[in-house]
RNA sequence: GCCCCCAUGGCGAAAUUGGUAGACGCGCCAGUUUUAGGAACUGGUUCCGCAAGGAUUAGAGGUUCGAGUCCUCUUGGGGGCACCA
C-alpha cells in the first residue's frame, strides 16, 4: 500500500466529511471527555509524543466505535521558560519560535492519524485564552487565597538575574557556570495549604495510578502530632500590668521585628526595662511579651513620616485624622504623644513533635536557624555573637550544601537561657541547629536522641544525654536508636502505656494545662507563582498607594475592597472588564534589572490607573508561573471561544469531570496537583459542580534510546518518528507503539520491532486483496465454527484489552485472529473480513479505512462504523484440556467436553497412561479438582 | 537514609489473578519460491538430552494438593522524597 497517498488522500476525506467534529449532545449517546496532556511547544515532535498520544487515540477511538460521543481535543502549553532560553539561544522572539512551532506541531500531529477536534484547540499563549488565566487568578485573589511575601529565588549575581530551578545546574547558573545564590524578593503565592486535607481525602475515590496517588499524598506529606509549650527559664522577668494593643494585620510585622515602636496618645505606667504584654486587638489574646527600651514623650508635630511605623503617610491632615479617629478626640499639631520603643521577647518556644510519647526522654530543644526567638531573646543569649555568626553562616548555605554535609551535624547552644519541659519540670539546653527546619512545624523540636536518628547524631557530636523513655513491646534486644512505637518507662504515671494511647493521654494534659495542642501539620508548601520572566501571562493587578492608605487607615465603606485586596493593601484587581492585561511586544525579553521582570522597563505597561480609585497605579510586572494556564485548560475545551465566560455553563456540565486523562508521569506532582487544586477553588466559587477533574488517569511509559539511555541529541541516540513514518506509515508507527510492551513501562526502543507490524499489516492487505479477487468469482462463503469462535474471542478481548490500556495484549489477539484466517482463507466470510477491519481501525485508521471504502466498498468512514459486538455463545469454547496432576505436577492432559464431572475426570486420570507410568501402584489420599481446568490425585509416596 | 515499584527464553513480552510457564512479535535455524535478494512463504526455536525424561520465572527459605503469582530475607535495576521532628 502506498502509504503516503493513502494518508493524505483519507486526511483530506475526513476533514470534508467532518467526522472528527464534536457536538455537545447526541441524542442515545452519553457523552466521553477524553484528554491527553497537552504538549509544549518546543519545536518538533518526538517519539515520547507519539507514545501518549497515539495508543491514547487508540482508546478514544473505541470509546466512539463502542457507542460514546466522545470529546476529544488538544493544545498547547505556550507560555514558558523553554521559549525564552530558545530564544536567547537563537535570537528570536520567544513569541515568534512558539507560534512557529505550533503550525509545525499541528501538522505532525493531524499525520499521526489521531481524531483531535481542531475547531478547539486552545493555545494559552493566545490572549483569548490568557484572559481566562488571569480571570481565574482575580477569582484566587479575591478570594483571598493570595497573598504576597518575600520569597527565595535563584539568582545568578553575575548574570544579575532571577533563574528558574531548571537552570540552576550542580547550583550553577547554566549559562555563565557561577554559584547561584538565594534572594529574598517579594513575590505571590497561593495559599493551596489551606486545600491540604482536601487534595489528600479526595484522592481516595479517584480511578488514578496507586503510584501517583501515592507520590501525591507523600507531597502534601500530612502528620498528626502535638505542639508542646516549653518555657523559657532564665528570663527572669516580672510581666507589668499595661498592655499594648495591636490590629491582628500589624502583629506579623511587630513579631517579626519590622516594628519596634508604638505610639500613644495617652500615656501607660511603664518605663525603660519594663516588661508588657502585647495582645491582639481583635481576639485579645497575647501573642507576644515585650520588653520596653526607651519611652519618649513629645507633641504630635514632631512625628515624622521617616520614623519607624509612620512611614506612610503623606499629609499631615490625614496622620492626624487617623488618630482623631482612634482615639475620639481631636488632634493638633501641639497634641502630646508617647512613643514607645520596645523589643519583643518571647517566653517560650512551642515544638511540634509527632511523637509526644517520648517526651521523658527530651535531653534539649532544638530552634531552627530562622526562629524568631533567636532574635528577641538576643539580649538573654549570652553567646549571641557566636549564635548570630552560625545563624548567618546556616542562612547562607544553599540546600545543597545542607545536603552535602548531610552526616555532619551542626549547631550552637543558646547559652543563657534554658527549656522547661512541662512533663518534667527539668531544665534542657536550648540549640540552634540548621537540622531543624524553620519553613516546617513551628521552626523547633523536642530532641529525644533515644527514639530519632538525627537527634542522636546531634546528641553524640555535642556529648548531649540519651535518655531511655520507649521500650519495644516484644522486649526485643535493645537497638542504640528505637524509634518504633512502644511501652513508656521512666515516664512518671505514664510509665507502662504503649505510644499510642501515651500520645492521646498527654496531649490531653497538655491541653488541659494549656500547654499544648494536637495539631495536624503538611509538607505541602503554598504556590509560588510569580515569575520575573517575559513569556507568561501577566499577573493582572495593579499597586496603589492611595488604596493602600485608605486601607491602612481603616477608612473605606464596607464592600470597597474585596477580601484579597484587604489583605494585600495597595494591590488592586484589574477589573474583568478589561481583561486580558496584554503581554507587551517587547524587543527587550531578557531578565536584566534586580529581581524584575523585563516588563519594568516598560513604561507604557507599568504606568496604569488604579482600577479602582483611577488614581495612579503600577502594575505588577511579574508573569504567571506557565502551571497556572495548565490548571484549567481542561475547562476551556468543551467551549474554547467563549469571550463572555471561561466556558458555558451548560457545555461544562455536558463534559466534565474529564472521564479519561492520559499523559506522562512527570506531571504526577506538580500539574496534577494544580489543577485538582483550582478545581476545588473553583467548586467552591460556585464556578463548577465537580470536585475533582480528572476522574480517571493513565501514564505512559517512557521510551528510552535503544542504549538503554534517556534520549538526547547529543547522545545520539533519538529516534524520529518522521523517518519510521516515512518507511513504515503512520499506521505502523501508531501499532507498534501500542505492542511493544505494557503501556505504562517504556523502555529501550527496539529497533527492529517494527518489522513485525509492517508484515502484519501487508498480509492483511493482501488477504482482502485476494478476497476481493474471489468475491468477483461470487461464491458466497459461511465462517467454519472454529473461524467464528475466533472472531468472537477476539471481539471480546480486544474490546476488554483496550478499555483497560492493554494495548500490546489487544494488538496480539488481532495478529492471532489473522493467523486464524489465513489458515482458513477459502472460507472466511463477509461479517468477518468487515469486523476484523472495524477492530483495526483504532490502531491502523488510515489503512483500515482504505481498505473498508476501497475494498469491501463501504460508503461511510470506518470511524463511524460500530464496534462489534461479540456473541458469548460462539465464543465459548466446548471443550478443554483437563490438566491431570500427580502431587501438583502436570502428568499428562486430556481433551473433554466442559462441564466434565468429578468422577468422569477421575475415571479419566487414571486410564491415563502416563498417569499409570509417572504412579504405579499409587494410593490416592485426596482429589483436588477445579472444575474445566484440572484434577490433582494427591497421592502417598 | 526513608518510601514505592520491578526482575520470566538471545530480545520486547504473555499467563484466565493461586491451576498446562513462555501466547503474540523480533531474532535465529532449516526448507520453499526452477538465478540472486529479502521487509516473501512453510516449518522449527526456554535449557540439558538421540530419546524417555529432567530442569526452569534473579537467589535462598516458607505457606499450599498446587507458587511466575502470596509471605520473609538477599542481590540487582528503576522511580519518588530528601534532616518534614
């Protein structure tokens, strides 16, 4: 078959015919969504492509044979890094080389022969898309699910430049080979934590890899432990009775010592080393304890907008009238106020422990590094030159090097001060150590070098005491380190329970004492999604600083602001009206200035009004991380060109959740996780009634050069499905793919595997060849049973192999079927020659369909035909092989009808003569028989 | 270090889920096609053995009438996490 014309010629057919166009609704047909992960552009189409796309067409295409109306679409990632370093490397736009590599991509994929709905394919790069990217963003923010803070990044110091962790080689920069170094810029997030517990129960009900499920869970990492309140011995402090009051807004900057100073139009009783307490204006509870360092009093005009916490005002009219407001009086510039230095301290340090049941055996606390009481107990620390050098030194290191020194442990005794353990009322060193991590928990631990590996390293390196709390059950020899559960000893009257019912009894003491609480913590950190990058979706917000004073200030009516605006003064929405911020044509794509996005350079872009007050604004010139369009595009598919919404309603409901999603399993994490993300988001918006958007997912494998090695250019062992195409077809191309081997393992790519296909289809083509040849000679033919027992064998397993991705298993069934017919060729008759090709079909869409219109006649494309239904009755089979064992092993077999009885079988086994041979003489105990399979004599020997 | 997965002929693999191990395909061997050629056809092909027969699913043990399949340990390979208290 000349391939090549038979391709193009089909191609062209089914674009007239329409037959790959989708309608929302037909009628006796429940609807399909079938997805592939969407590729990213990035230039040509490789075989790992082809491996996900081809065997998943294959399933779609008998989801449709088999009576579905089936969606099924694609698109492109567009937006990302990838394009900028091409276009770094190459000099051109990144705009340019994407949408370059679209029109090639399309076609490669419209050659592969797979039924991709083209009316609705969506690029996010398309600002009819992105529009929908950065409405979505505005729905999170709103919200407030997010929020902006400091954050670390990669930055290349000679490169002066933000680097994603991609291009951070060895902690290298992977163009100019210098130490990367990590900044603290500020950045948004998204607040996915609070969706922690959620993302983790859902998975349960989810038809999903166990593997994938798996590495999810392990990613939000849930543990169930206790807080412990150790407090601080050595402050030695009489707390006075005046307190100071804080808006639950300013506390996070007050502990993290930002603002030392508060400000009090009527005075307290405190003076300089007075201790107060700091209590949150809202819940009047006490967060922290402060010690006073210097009390001024002065007249309102001398404040000024450069002092600590005043920086932001603009007008004198307005300082004041924010504390007329306050105070309910009024306020001149001779007005009398009291400022009040202080320096939080803290009286405790809380530690979050999974394994309470060890506490009699806590030897020291451990701070990480970061903690904050490293800093307001700097006064009580009596080495605090020798903490700060280490805590400087621990900030600098890269995680890799924490990695590297891994067996090392490190850390400083907080001289000075020491822990009270609230079980014991002992006194315990205090360390800070950069083992202790400060992103998780509360930044601190309870060591118990007895039950924890990394506290004995720690405690052996310091010659810390080890003391025995745990011991195991089974009073199984003593390992140097038990961490498992087991009976408490030495533990007062806690001494004899076993760990778990220890852990629920003294949490609840803890919390009866107020001393503590059980608390659930994740590993799951939020979402960075900000960018200082040119190719991506603009963050659609906008800074103001007089929105930002009306807030600060408190005053606005009620509504004004939305809850995301609220609690990240300054920032204002874009309104969706107009939307989509466009992404600027800009000459200057590369990353230059400190931290920022190339958009800063941009005038035009960044100078916008506010949104909301029309005043003057900025907008954030940050990008969306490239994850964001891919969390929801699954929801652009059933209705890509809808400019009012993200997508109709009622066309949502039509297809989603997504019934099948197909893609590789280095998205097991990260992009999965994202969108199962937005889609709770967005269920909980009202915007969908669906939890969860990919009801089931299946992974490809991966194919490796046939060395056994990753593919890659430079090692010179890729394979090109181009040149399979041109040799062998397309059709061959997508078979083999699917025999090769389970669809989920990949591996080495054989390269002489193909062969098998290519003859395969050949002597297809020339058993209908031949057929056609003896149809002019008009003799009908009826199927021998053994022909049609075949036929229907093969309609059921190649039906039940493909509806569970057991493409290789399906494909064989197929080459047995024609191994049948070929041993049969005068007698094989129309339906089966038909059901045959509609069975192929799937695997080999052009050739079966030349073959259905070309040779059997057929009017209508094979695609639409139905799949075939198979007859239980034909596809019995009456008779068996009868295993015989002797003892279990195989002895001779015996070819009976089914349903043959015991005692039949029985009679059977022993007329055997190789039964009488392997046995003689034999005295059977027991007969095991398994009925149509086999009879085991059990004999004495 | 911790967690998960995998291991079957020369090669890719299959095995009704605890019931004849090696289906199907590649490769190889022999033959056919009145020359050659192979991406044609026919037959053979787990290993040892002329055969009868025996051995065999990385290795060792166990459960069972019966184990590639279940359990324990060992070895080798792959993946994930990475001091998460």
């Amino acid at each position: 078959m000349q391939f090549k014309k038979v391709e193009k010629k089909w191609r062209e057919t089914w674009k007239k015919e329409g037959i790959y166009r989708t309608k929302d609704a037909v009628k006796g047909k429940k609807n399909f969504y079938s997805m592939v992960m969407f590729p990213y552009p990035s230039g040509d189409l490789h075989i790992g492509h082809w491996y996900n796309f081809a065997p998943a067409d294959v399933f779609t295409r008998f989801k449709r044979m088999s009576g579905f109306n089936v969606l099924s679409p694609i698109g492109f990632d567009a937006f990302g890094l990838p394009a900028e370093n091409a276009a770094i490397k190459r000099g051109i736009h990144p705009k340019t080389w994407t949408y370059k590599n679209i029109k090639t991509m399309t076609a490669q994929l419209e050659n592969m022969g797979t039924m991709y709905d083209w009316d609705r394919r969506v690029i996010t790069a398309d600002p009819e898309y992105y529009k929908w990217t950065q409405w979505m963003f505005l729905q999170l923010f709103h919200a407030g699910l997010a929020y902006r803070t400091k954050a670390k990044a990669n930055w290349c110091p000679k490169d002066r430049t933000v680097l994603a962790n991609e291009q951070v080689i060895d902690g290298k920069c992977d163009r100019c080979g210098t130490e990367v170094i990590q900044r603290d810029i500020d950045q948004w997030l998204l607040k996915i934590t609070d969706y922690a517990e959620r993302l983790l129960q859902d998975l349960n009900g989810l038809d999903w890899p166990e593997k994938t499920k798996a590495m999810q869970r392990n990613w939000i990492g849930k543990s169930e432990g206790t807080t412990v309140k150790f407090m601080i011995d050595g402050l030695d402090v009489a707390i006075s009775k005046e307190t100071f009051k804080f808006m639950p807004h300013l506390i996070p900057s007050v502990l993290s010592g930002e603002k030392r100073i508060t400000y009090r139009l009527e005075p307290k009783a405190v003076k300089t080393g007075d201790i107060v307490q700091l209590i949150n204006h809202a819940s009047k509870e006490r967060f922290a304890l402060a010690r006073i360092t210097k009390v001024v009093k002065d007249t309102m005009k001398h404040v000024s907008e450069t002092q600590e916490g005043h920086e932001k005002f603009k007008t004198r009219k307005e300082f004041y009238a924010t504390y007329s407001k306050y105070y309910d009086k009024k306020v001149v510039d001779d007005t009398d106020i009291w400022m009040y230095h202080m320096e939080v301290i803290d009286d405790s340090i809380d530690v979050f422990t999974t394994r309470v049941d060890t506490i009699f055996g806590c030897t020291y606390v451990v701070v990480a590094p970061e903690h904050r009481l490293i800093g307001t107990l700097q006064k009580q620390i009596t080495n605090s030159r020798e903490v700060s050098a280490y805590v400087a030194k621990a900030r600098k290191k890269l995680e890799r090097e924490r990695m590297i020194e891994e067996k090392k442990k490190t850390g400083v005794e907080l001289q000075g001060i020491k822990a009270i353990n609230p079980f014991t009322g002992e006194r315990v060193p205090v360390f800070v150590a950069d083992y202790v991590l400060g992103g998780y928990g509360t930044g601190a631990v309870m060591a118990v070098p007895a039950h924890d590996e990394r506290d004995l390293a720690f405690a052996k390196q310091f010659g810390l005491p080890i003391k025995t709390s745990i011991v195991a059950k089974d009073a199984a020899p003593a390992d140097e380190c038990m961490t498992e559960d087991g009976v408490l000893v030495d533990s007062e009257s806690f001494t004899g329970m076993d760990s778990a019912a220890a852990r629920t009894h003294m949490t609840a003491w803890l919390e009866h004492e107020r001393r503590g609480t059980g608390k659930v913590n994740y590993k799951l950190r939020d979402w960075l999604i900000s960018r200082q990058r040119y190719w991506g979706s603009p963050i659609p917000l906008v800074f103001c600083e007089r929105c930002k004073a009306r807030i600060e200030s408190g005053e606005y009516k009620k509504g004004e602001f939305t809850k995301g605006e609220l609690a990240n003064p300054g920032w204002i929405g874009v309104a969706e009206k107009t939307l989509p911020v466009l992404l600027p044509t800009v000459k200057n794509y590369l990353p230059t200035e400190e931290g920022k996005s190339p958009l800063a350079h941009s005038k035009a872009f960044v100078n916008a009004p506010c949104p909301r007050c029309k005043g003057k604004g900025a907008r954030e010139t940050d990008t969306m991380d490239t994850f964001m369009c891919s969390s929801w595009y699954y929801l652009r598919y059933p209705d890509p060109h809808n400019a009012k919404r993200f997508a109709d309603e009622k066309k949502l409901a039509a297809w989603l959740p997504a019934d099948m999603y197909v893609g590789g399993a280095e998205h097991s994490v990260m992009h999965l996780l994202y969108a199962r993300f937005f889609t709770k988001v967005l269920h909980d918006l009202k915007l969908l009634k669906f939890k969860e958007p990919f009801t089931a997912l299946r992974h490809q494998g991966t194919i490796l050069g046939p060395d056994g090695q990753k593919m890659s250019k430079s090692k010179g062992n890729v394979i090109d499905p181009d040149d399979l195409v041109d040799t062998f077809g397309a059709d061959a191309v997508r078979m083999y793919l699917c025999f090769m081997g389970p669809y989920d393992q990949g591996g080495p790519w054989q390269p002489g595997g193909m062969i098998g296909i290519a003859r395969f289809l050949q002597r297809v083509e020339r058993l209908y060849d031949a057929h056609m040849q003896r149809a002019s000679s008009a003799k009908r033919v009826t199927a021998s049973a053994s022909l049609k027992k075949a036929l229907h064998q093969t309609i059921k397993k190649v039906g039940e192999d493909i509806g569970d991705f057991r493409f290789n298993t399906a494909v064989s069934a197929l080459m047995i079927l024609l191994n049948v017919m070929e041993d049969q060729r005068d007698s094989i008759d129309t339906e089966t020659l038909e059901q045959f090709l509609v069975m192929l079909a799937p695997f080999a869409p052009y050739f079966s369909e030349e073959l259905y219109r070309g040779v059997l006649g057929k009017k209508t494309s094979i695609h639409i035909a139905a799949w075939p239904k198979y007859n239980v009755r034909l596809s019995a089979e009456d008779e068996f092989e009868l295993v015989v064992q002797i003892n279990g092993k195989t002895r001779d077999t015996v070819r009976v009808s089914k349903g043959v009885t015991q005692e039949r079988a029985r009679e059977l086994a022993l007329a055997s003569k190789k039964v009488r041979d392997a046995a003689p003489g034999m005295r059977i105990k027991k007969v095991i028989f398994v009925p149509d399979r086999l009879i085991n004599l059990v004999i004495e020997s």
